[in-house]
C-alpha cells in the first residue's frame, strides 16, 4: 500500500465512527472533511 502524502485524495473507505456507525468516504461527497485516524488507541507503547 503506497504512503498518502499531505494533499493526497484519500482513497475509497469505509470505517466505524464513534458510535459504531459504519460511515463511507461517499457519504461526505462536496463537503469538507477532517479525518483524524489513531491507530492501537489506548494501548501501552
């Protein structure tokens, strides 16, 4: 899988928000969007 680079369109997903809620890249289409991902949340290292 290539690296995104700052400015790169993000590529087709879908993923659970906050309330477990399966959301899709689509469903922002013509709105802005922050993405904010933070892997292995509340784990030690």
């Amino acid at each position: 899988m290539a690296t995104l680079q700052s400015g790169d369109l993000a590529p087709a997903f879908s993923a659970p928000d906050q309330n477990d809620t399966i959301v899709n890249l689509t469903d922002f289409k013509g709105r802005k969007l922050f993405i904010f991902f933070y892997p292995k949340a509340n784990t030690g290292g």
